[in-house]
C-alpha cells in the first residue's frame, strides 16, 4: 500500500517491485485521481488507486480485487 496524499510522487522502487515480484499488489492511495499519476501508477504496474475522501467499503473493494 502506498499513500500519496501529502502530493509526493509515485517512488521509482515500485516498477521494480513489480518486475521482480509480479504477483505482489500494490496498492495506492492518493487525494485526487489525476490522469497523471493515475497513468504513471499503471505503467509502474500498481494494481489499484484509491482517492480521498476514504472509504472503507472502497478499500475493501480494492484489497479483494
């Protein structure tokens, strides 16, 4: 799980965990679902985007997919 919502980027490391761990989930958590970086996060290979307001029906969703 990552959690962007204080703005920073998507970490560099994450397209490696996936190429070394494909069946390992990401999961990221953002403010806002900008195409930017919602793109970037599935080029990275990150498996879902979650956006504030949170919440846990959502998440839930998302952790089971």
């Amino acid at each position: 799980m990552i959690d962007l919502r204080g703005g920073q980027a998507l970490p560099a490391g994450v397209a490696t965990l996936k190429r070394q761990h494909p069946t390992t989930p990401v999961l990221l958590i953002t403010s806002t679902l900008e195409p930017a970086i919602v793109l970037e996060a599935m080029r990275a290979g990150v498996n879902e985007c979650v956006a504030e307001p949170l919440k846990a029906a959502e998440i839930e969703t998302a952790v089971t997919r």
